[in-house]
C-alpha cells in the first residue's frame, strides 16, 4: 500500500510542473502474418490454396490538443506501442488490422528524431496529426503464390515489422508576445493585468517557475497571445538562474516586451536592459534582433516618476518605443496595449526560427538495388523491397527461398551476380538470409 501510495503521490507532483522536453520511444505494431491453408470440404477433391493475408499492424500518430500546455504525459509513459495486425486463416479470411494509437501534445511541439536531431514536424495547427512510425504490411497468404506450374505454394509471407525509432518532443509555447526582463521587473505582474493568466507572485527572485500564456484582448475584434518569461539573469544563456530553460520559448515570438524596473536606486537600468539583451544575443542572436518595445514599470513609485524622463530619452535615441507604466495600478497599461498591438501589425508575417528550419522525410529516399562482393565465393544482395521480401519469407522453407531465387532473376539482380564474376555454389546474403548461386 505504501509503494502505491507514495507512486500516485509522485504522479501528482510531477503533473504540476512544466515540462516542455521528452525522450520517448514509439514502435509500430508489426503486421500480422499470412496463412498457409488449403481448401478441404467434401465432394471437393481438389481444394486449391486458400491462405488469408495477415492484417496491418497498428501505426503511431501524435497530435496536436488544444487543452493540453505541458509534456507530462510523455515523460510518465514513455514508451509507445501500437498493437500487431492479425493473422490470416483459411478459406481467405483476412486477419483484423491493428488499431493505430495517437499521442496526444501540446499545440508547438517539434518532433526531432533522437539520433541526428533531424525535425520531423511541427505540431502547431489544432488537431494537426503526424503519422511518426508507420504499422506493418500484413503478409500475403500462400493464395497468393499459385502460379501455372506452382499450384500448391506451401508458403506464406510473414507479417511486416512495423517502424521504431526514439524520439524528442520539444515544446515552443506558441506566442505573439514575449515579456522578458530582470527577476522581479514586474513581468508576472503586468501579464496577470493586461490578461485573464494567473501566475504565482511574489518579491523574491524566480516566482515565476515556468511560462505563463494569456490571450489579451485589444478590442471585438483584435487580440493576441503574451508569454511571460522567468526572469533572466546574467548568465543564463550558459544556465545560470532559470532563464535558460525557457528561452526557447520566445523564440517563436514576434515582438519583446522589455521590462524594466526603474524604481530602484542602488541599479542602473540601462545596465539592466542591457544584460538582458545580452543574453537573448548569446542564446540566439536573432533574439536580441527582434522588435522591442521597452516598459518603464512601477511609476507608481516617486523614485521611478523622477528618473523616468531621462531613461526614456536615452531608449528612444538608442530607437525603442518607450511607454512608462505601473503593473500595479494599470497606469500607462491600456497605452502599452495598443502600441504593441501595432507593432504586431508590422511584423505579424515574419517568418519564426522554426518556419524557417526545414523537416526532413521521416522515411527518405528508398534504398536502391545494390549487389556487391564481400568476400571470395560470398556477395551480399541489398535494396529496400528484396529485403523486405526476404525477411518476410521463412529461410527454413524450401519453397520460399526458391520464390526468392526467382524474385532476384527478375530484378535483375541474378545479371549483377554473374557479371561480377558468381560461380555455381556461391553465397548469396539478403537481409540475413542465404542463398546458394546457381548460375
């Protein structure tokens, strides 16, 4: 009772964080495999074969839910496997196709493939769906195989193994707007003002442990997404603090909001602005590139009313728009709204780091026929569709490994062979099967 106990209770911890990165493993189901059968009823004294094809396995998809903000489910389950196709039977039934199963994501999740970081997909769109590991072919049943002087093939196909491969799911929230910013600038403060987003605040450094999405709502017909980011500190792009892990947050971003806290006496601002510039350039230069438009917050402070004017007029010479405000009392906030609800109307179709990275074919080109010596007396037969024949035929059955022997004729593949000099009695390798050349 104790191991349960305590196993739900860190289920129930773990589901409250943020988690934006999973390592998972997904595997297809593998079809199902043919039959060997032959008709046998009565007052039919010549049955002929009568082998079903096995069912298709099971393919995994994964798929955009707009409710979900968080990787989690991954990171508790994750390995993913989708059920085996059924087997043929007799009298040419067909085994049952497995059903696919589908793993549910948040809304920007890239799907990288583990080995290269090669990006398969982004999921943005609501209800987007990536086929990510494609179920198995079943195999052909021996009905398949009578031929004019093969009328009774006592061979079937096996089913075809399905696709497995590990996987990264990185999640990029999906934002307009990113609010970053010194610890306790005041970000969580002014997203909890300007939007319906409730997050944790508090005076002391990193209240904010994770991002906080809220939609903002300019007038009937206009609004866009904010996400406040945890605050950055000097060093954050090598991992100091907790900026570095969500800095890739921002980076579908269109537009900064900077914020800065000019109430306070013993720190120059414009050194504040600048340390954060500076790690959104080292984490990635285009960051720093982006439009910003600069808060000066807590004017509901006398100090900050009194230095104002000058930090204003050294931003704007640097170029920024400046708009004093107070999270607090909402002075200067509605003013803040507009001008970035214009500033997004500029620069609203500028393609994002992620837009312009290319996906690649999950499967890629296939693998072509190719025939080569290995060794005296040994040649190795490769292509994609010979050896998916080939595993698919049982090498202890006769009459299958002859099938194959004519395949290879046909694919031109026994021509090959005799021209890099195969003598009689000569090994053939495909796919783990051996033949024996015969000129």
């Amino acid at each position: 009772m104790t191991d349960i106990v305590s196993k739900k209770s860190r289920v129930a911890r773990s589901s409250s964080r943020f988690i934006d990165q999973a390592r998972i493993f997904v595997k297809a189901g593998d079809g199902g495999d043919g039959a060997v059968s032959f008709r046998r009823e009565k007052f039919i004294p010549r049955g002929g074969p009568d082998g079903g094809d096995g069912g298709k396995g099971g393919s995994v998809l994964i798929k955009a839910e707009s409710g979900l903000r968080t990787l989690i489910e991954c990171v508790l389950s994750h390995h993913y496997d989708a059920p085996n196709g059924g087997r043929g039977g007799g009298n040419h039934r067909h085994g049952a196709n497995a059903k696919d199963i589908t793993i549910r994501v948040p809304e920007g999740t890239l799907v990288r493939r583990d080995e290269d970081d090669a990006l398969l997909a982004d999921i943005t769109s609501p209800d987007q769906a990536f086929l990510i590991a494609k179920g198995g072919k079943g195999g052909r049943g021996n009905a398949h195989f009578t031929t004019s002087v093969r009328q009774a093939p006592r061979f079937s196909e096996k089913g075809e193994a399905g696709e497995t491969l590990w996987i990264k799911l990185e999640l990029r929230l999906l934002a307009d707007v990113g609010i970053v910013g010194l610890p306790n600038a005041g970000k969580s403060t002014l997203i909890s003002r300007i939007s319906a987003a409730r997050p944790k605040i508090a005076a002391y450094p990193f209240t904010t442990l994770s991002p906080n999405l809220g939609v903002v709502r300019v007038d009937e017909t206009k609004s866009f997404v904010v996400a406040d980011m945890p605050g950055l500190i000097e060093g954050a792009h090598l991992g100091h603090g907790l900026g570095h892990d969500f800095l890739r947050h921002i980076e579908r971003t269109r537009l900064l909001v900077h914020v800065l806290d000019i109430s306070a006496e013993e720190r120059d601002p414009m050194d504040d602005f600048d340390i954060v510039n500076q790690e959104l350039r080292l984490h990635r230069d285009r960051l720093a590139k982006l439009p910003q438009l600069v808060a000066l917050n807590k004017m509901d402070l006398p100090d900050a009313k009194a230095r104002a004017p000058k930090i204003k007029a050294k931003l704007e010479k640097l170029g920024y728009e400046v708009v004093p405000i107070s999270a607090v009392t909402g002075e200067g906030v509605q003013s803040l709204i507009y001008a970035i609800a214009k500033g997004l109307e500029k620069v609203r179709e500028a393609p994002s780091p992620v837009d312009l990275e290319k996906t690649v074919d999950r499967v890629g080109p296939p693998k072509p026929l190719n025939v080569a010596q290995i060794e005296e007396g040994i040649f190795v037969v490769e292509g994609e569709k010979i050896e998916q024949e080939a595993k698919q035929l049982d090498p202890g059955n006769h009459e299958a490994m002859m099938h194959l022997r004519r395949r290879l004729g046909r694919m031109g593949a026994l021509r090959k062979l005799a021209a890099l000099g195969a003598r009689p009695g000569d090994k053939i390798l495909i796919a783990g099967r051996e033949l024996e050349y015969r000129g």
